[in-house]
C-alpha cells in the first residue's frame, strides 16, 4: 500500500495544528507523535501477540489485563475509585471517549507512566523518560482525532515507515547537538556501495532518526525478493525499487529483525524517534542506546549483557556530527588522536577500531584480500585535507593500516537547509594496506541544489558512480590504459598510495583530478568558501593543541 497523498495530508493537518497552537518545535513535534503512534499501535500488537499464543498453545499475558493504579484521582471514573481495568488505558477506549482538559489529564497522568511502565519490561526501553509535551486541551485533541483517521492498523509496514519519514521531513531545523537528517537517496547510495547481506552486523554509532538503518534493511529484502515481490514506489520524488524479501527464510528473517542492525545517539529524542522509525518498518527489537560513544566504553561483559557483538561489525554506516567539541577529559583513551578535541576526527578513530577484524586465515569473502568490516562515514571536507597533526596522523592511520577503497565527493548544498557544509563519503575496510584509492565526483544528486534542496531534477551522477564503483577493478584497468595526454572525461579517477602519501595523505578529491593542458578547472566557490571555513577551524585546533602543550608543561 503506498503513501497517499490522503496520508501525506493528514500529516501535514497534524504539522500545522502543532505550530498554529504554539508549538514550534519540529523536533519535540516528532517525538510526540512517535509516542502517540506508540499508544496506538501497542493494542494491535497486543492482539497479535495473543493470537500467536493461541497459535502455539502457548500461555500469555495481555498488557491490558488487570488494573491500573491511579496516579491523579481526578481519572477516576467514580469518586473515591484508586484503580481502573487496564482496559481503560486502551487507544481505543480513551482516544474515542476523552477530548480536551480530560484528554490531557488522563493522558498525561495515566497513559504516559501506563506505557513507561510496559516499556520497561520490554526488549526494547523506547519510553525511557517520556513524558507529554502537547498540554494544549485543544491542540491534542485534534491530533488524537486525526491519527485515528490515519487508520495504522490497515497500514501495512512499509507505508507506516513511509508515514513517518513524512513526519521526520518536517524537521526542518538542526538541533543544538548538530543532528539533522541525512538526504535519503544519499544514504541509499552509501548502502548500495558497501552491500550489506544477511547474516552481517550493521551499526551506526550516531544513529539519529536510523535512516541508515532502515535503508540497510530495505537493500537486505530487496536483494532477497523474487521478481513478483519487488514494486516500485515514489519517494521524495523519484522512483525507487522495494522488495518485501519472500525468498527469505523463517530463521533469517528472525537474525535480520533481532540480530542484524546497532545503533547509538546522544540525544534522547533521537533514540525515541531512531526506535519508533524502526518499530514502525517491523524491527520493534533493535537496540538503539542512548549512548556517546566517545566518552564511554563497554568491556566484553557489557556487550554481553547488552546482546552486542563481541568482535566488532560487519558494516558500520554513518553520518557523525561536524564540528563538535568534547572536553578532553571525557575523550576515552581508544578514540584519541593526538590532543584534538574535534567529533569529526574522533568518529573516525572510533570506527576504524569499531569494525570487525580481518580473519587470521582469509578476508571477509570478498576476493579483496585479508581485510575484515567495511565502513561509509560522511565526512566534512575537512577531514580529508586538513593539515593539523591529528588531521595527517588519522589519515595516515586510516590508509596504512586500512584499505581505503573509495572517496565520493558529494556536491555542496547536498544537507540544504540543514548545513551548506561541503561533503564526500569515505569507504574502506579494516585491516591489509591502501595501493590505490578510487575518486569519484558528483557535481549533480538529482535534487536542485539550491537553499531547499528538495525539488527533484534529471541530472544525477550517483546511479553512474555506484555503477562505476562495483565495476571498480574493470574501472582501475582502464585508468592504467588511459592515455594521459588526452583529457579524461570520466567522473571518477584513482591515486595510487605512493602520490598519495607525498601529499601529507591528502584524500580530496579535486587535489587528484586529471586535468588534460587545456583544460581549466573552475571550482565552485561554495567549496571553496568550505575550505577556507576548515583552514580556519585547523588554525583554532593549532591554537587548542599548543594551549594544551603549554599547560602541560607548566603543571
């Protein structure tokens, strides 16, 4: 069932209800309706989870069995009443029966610390300090109307992800912490290239609303799906391909829903809409943990108790935060490069050592020699040329003791009207050591690169360059033949480890691009204005690192 423009619409309703009565916030908008939606699902899939019971001649115990203490005496049915069936705390009976000051006293005092309290006997904790944040008598009653015109217990799946990657659109600020959603069709490209299959790990250590998460999850099915179970839908404008993954197992659907995909975020609301976005698509399981994965570490016996795995992932996917700062006395020594304090840099290090290791005996079975988990970070520009000694040091970490295998450089404006920042995307693979590395440029991603970002266009370089990358060794012959007095009109180019180390490990794409006499380069004055920001931004981490030295040396 695809997303109406009926759906579309009542979200949108939902959207200028919250801000025409007073409440702004898209973020905390969008963490309120993954509660509500939470509520509302919870009584179907209660149902559900009874009727396999019965199925299986199995005992089970209904969350609404029994009664509910009351927390404000003003719920009670009766005066003098301190319980209530926990019937009552259905959708269904409450969400038709209440409206405006009772609405928000019963939700409020009843229904939020009712669903905490299941939460927290469930296999995933998403209510952890949940509370109501629409008081508006009015504002919530016409919510709670138009989600029960949404009909989500005839949705199937895929159209309540669908349902709330509309809502998620709608936040169209970053936050304080620097989140702000990644381009859809640019972390399907990132899945595309790196591949995941069933049976493999898939983490993000700074998951946000799991967009890389879910994409993963939609290439496992689609690469598991015979031709009848694949169909084509319409997102943010453009045609995409989905499988619903028949030709999987009842045992692999069982490890792709419980033991495939990680994730972590700082931010509380991120964890509620991470775990809500993925609840929604079917995957209620995945543990994603509030957690800053730069200041704290897990031993073997955490990650036990955790149900973590032991020996790092398989595929890490992830756009870490640009241009944060963390005091130095909370960095955990196995993340540090040198004295910099930057989350860029410190991402990196974290998840080149977050990666499973190469097999003492083979690869990971991909003919690319004794290597071991693959990785696609996004990264600032600045990473990848900056002169600071943290900036080589990672570098130098990164390609001596890695394979690099690729660096796509995004166009600027791809995070428009998030961040103007200038972008690429690293790919490598833990373990062996980088000979070459492929470059591959996109000047369009079929989207208007303007201050939206969001009207869907005919030139788009990415399908070509995925092509390109998985036809890489054909692609590294043809540069070896290439006649280098002619001019190379291909968007992709290799370096090989020896140019590359001469350039104080340089990975920037344009510092390598071929260039026929003739030909004069124009660079875009938006990446150029990006470098100059970085250039800036290495001259402060100077200035930290000697202030550091120079303390040091005087204690």
């Amino acid at each position: 069932m695809p997303l109406t423009p009926e759906i579309r619409q009542k979200i949108d309703q939902i959207r200028d209800y919250l801000y025409g009565g007073g409440y702004p916030d898209p973020m905390n908008n969008a963490e309120q309706l993954a509660f509500l939606f939470y509520f509302y699902l919870s009584e179907g899939q209660d149902k559900e989870a009874q009727a396999r019971a019965r199925i299986a001649k199995q005992k089970y115990t209904s969350i609404f069995d029994g009664d509910w203490e009351l927390k404000n005496p003003l719920n009670a049915p009766k005066k003098g009443a301190k319980t209530i069936p926990k019937e009552r705390l259905r959708w269904s009976t409450w969400a038709n029966a209440l409206s405006g000051e009772n609405l928000v006293r019963f939700v409020r005092d009843e229904v939020f610390p009712f669903y905490r309290e299941v939460a927290e006997k469930g296999a995933v904790n998403f209510m952890d300090g949940a509370r109501l944040g629409i008081d508006d008598p009015t504002v919530l009653t016409q919510v709670v109307n138009l989600i029960n015109e949404l009909h989500l217990d005839q949705c199937d799946a895929d159209t309540k992800g669908d349902m709330f990657e509309h809502v998620l659109r709608q936040i169209s600020q970053a936050g304080e912490l620097g989140q702000f959603r990644t381009p859809r069709h640019i972390i399907r490209a990132i899945v595309e290239i790196l591949n995941p299959q069933i049976g493999e790990t898939v983490y993000d250590p700074a998951a946000g609303t799991a967009g890389f998460l879910v994409a993963a999850y939609d290439h496992i099915r689609l690469g598991n799906s015979s031709p009848a179970a694949i169909e084509e839908v319409e997102l943010d404008g453009k045609t995409i391909r989905r499988g619903h993954g028949d030709q999987l197992s009842a045992a692999k659907w069982d490890i792709l829903a419980n033991r495939t995909f990680y994730g972590n975020d700082v931010d509380p609301k991120m964890v509620h809409l991470a775990t809500m976005n993925l609840t929604l698509r079917g995957l209620p399981n995945v543990h994603i943990r509030r957690r800053n994965v730069l200041t704290t570490t897990l031993d073997t016996q955490q990650k036990a108790e955790l149900g973590l795995p032991q020996e790092g992932y398989h595929v890490i996917l992830a756009n870490p935060p640009f241009s944060g700062r963390i005091d130095k006395d909370r960095i955990v020594d196995d993340v540090k490069v040198g004295a910099t304090t930057a989350t860029e840099i410190l991402f990196l290090k974290y998840m080149m050592d977050s990666l499973k290791s190469p097999s003492p005996l083979r690869g990971e079975g991909r003919g690319e020699g004794a290597t071991g988990g693959r990785c696609g970070v996004i990264v600032p520009e600045g990473v990848l040329f900056g002169s600071t000694g943290a900036h080589k040091e990672l570098r130098r970490q990164l390609l001596e003791n890695n394979t690099v295998e690729a660096v796509l450089s995004l166009p600027g404006g791809v995070f428009q009207p998030y961040s103007g920042v200038k972008t690429s995307v690293l790919i490598f693979r833990k373990g062996g050591t980088t000979e070459q590395v492929m470059f591959l440029h996109a000047d369009n991603d079929g989207y208007k690169l303007d201050a939206r970002h969001d009207t869907p266009i005919e030139e788009d370089d990415l399908p070509g360059l995925v092509a390109a990358y998985k036809d890489k060794a054909a692609n590294l012959e043809k540069w070896r033949k290439r006649n280098e007095n002619q001019e190379w009109t291909e968007k992709w180019w290799f370096a090989d480890i020896d140019e590359i180390r001469a350039n104080d490990y340089n990975l920037s794409a344009s510092r390598y691009r071929p260039l026929a006499q003739t030909q004069v380069e124009h660079r875009d004055p938006r990446e150029l204005l990006d470098e100059l920001a970085a250039i800036e931004s290495e001259i402060m981490e100077e200035i930290e690192e000697l202030r550091s030295a120079i303390c040091d040396i005087g204690s």
